[in-house]
C-alpha cells in the first residue's frame, strides 16, 4: 500500500516547526495509519545530505556570493529532485507517512511571487523536480504579514527572511493563490497553538475519511 504524503506551508514565522511537531506525536496514535506504517519528518531545503549543503548555500552562503536569483531557483529545484527521488519515493513505496516542512509551493510562492521570477519556468522545473508527485494534503498555515514579522522578533534572519515587508507580502499573496488553485486546506495560524493543532487534526481525520469512501 502507498503511504501518505503532506505538507505543510506558509511564511516564515507561521508556526510550521510547532505544528509539524504536534502532529508527529499525534498521528501515530491516532489510529490513521496502518500497523507498520513509520512517519517519516523531513524539509525543505535540506531533507537529504546534499539537501543539507544545498541549504546551507542557498540560506547563509559564503560573504558577498548570493546567488542571483536564477541560480537560487535552481539550487531549489536541485534539493528537491535530490528530496524525491532519494527519500519521499522510498518512503511512500515502503507504505510509510511523509511530513515535511515545505515542498514545491514554496518554490512558486519565494521565487515566482517574491523574485517574481517566470511562473512557466518554475512550473515546468515543479514537474522536472517533484517527477509529478504532489502531496496528498497540503496545510497553508495562514498568518499577516505583522504577526510574522512580530513572531520573529530579535532572531536572526537568513538571507531569505532578510528580504522585508515587501517581498514577504508578494509572497504570501502567492500562497493565498496556490491555495486557491492547488486545493489546500487554509489554516488560521493566529490562534492558539493548540486550537492550531486540533483544527489540523480535524482537517486530516476529514481529508482520510473522505478518501476512503471515494475507494
């Protein structure tokens, strides 16, 4: 049997590490998935070894060598097709859940409505990538823009998150038309973490109980 595979996304600061972690604890006892069946969690960039270096390049590369924007894409689309091919596949073929923070929607949302770079390019690098895979769910935790930015506070920024108010509305204007067209299911992140939690859940219990009447 195939596993399952879900997503989760949304801008940086919406809580996606929170949330991914209470559903790890919560799904394998929620008598969702089979007997036997592991729950695999993973990201994007970074869910492979390569994945890692290519993560490590594309969020805090070496002084005063960015890539532009077209070699930001492709390095994407690198770790991606690294991803797929050596750890979603195999899982989902072994009958095993995929959880990851992130796939093929941040890469249109960033690099499509952010750097507002060709949206035919980057769909046809999706296909090339992901080899035509798409999650089973995807979750878009939906935040404005000010909470993100207040969520994040004093922290750090990588060289993505240090792109401001402006780029950051460009793309989560992208994710609100992902959703639209891509059929995710759209979460308010602004409540309680917790009421996050239970209203994914519910999310998934109607999302599997849904699939299999259509079996």
């Amino acid at each position: 049997m195939k596993g399952r595979f879900l997503a989760f996304e949304g801008i940086d600061g919406c809580g996606k590490t929170t949330q991914i972690n209470h559903l790890a604890t919560w799904l394998p006892m929620s008598g969702l998935m089979p007997i036997g069946s592991r729950l695999h969690l993973t990201r994007e960039p970074g869910g492979t070894a390569l994945g890692i270096a290519l993560r490590e390049l594309l969020l805090k590369p070496p002084e005063d060598q960015s890539p532009t924007d077209l070699t930001e894409l492709l390095l994407y689309a690198a770790d991606r097709a690294q991803h797929v091919s050596q750890m979603i596949f195999p899982a989902l073929n072994a009958g095993d859940w995929v959880l990851t923070d992130r796939f093929s929607g941040s890469t249109v949302a960033y690099q499509g409505f952010g750097r507002q770079l060709d949206l035919e390019v980057i769909k046809q690098l999706e296909v090339i990538a992901t080899q035509n895979l798409n999650p089973d769910l995807t979750l878009w935790l939906d935040i404005p823009i000010e909470e993100s930015l207040s969520r994040r506070g004093a922290t750090p920024n990588d060289r993505i998150e240090s792109e401001g108010k402006e780029f950051l509305a460009k793309v989560s204007l992208g994710f609100a038309e992902l959703a639209r067209d891509r059929n995710w299911i759209r979460i308010s992140a602004q409540l309680d973490a917790n009421e996050v939690a239970k209203e994914i859940q519910r999310e998934i219990k109607h999302f599997l109980d849904g699939y299999l009447k259509e079996q």
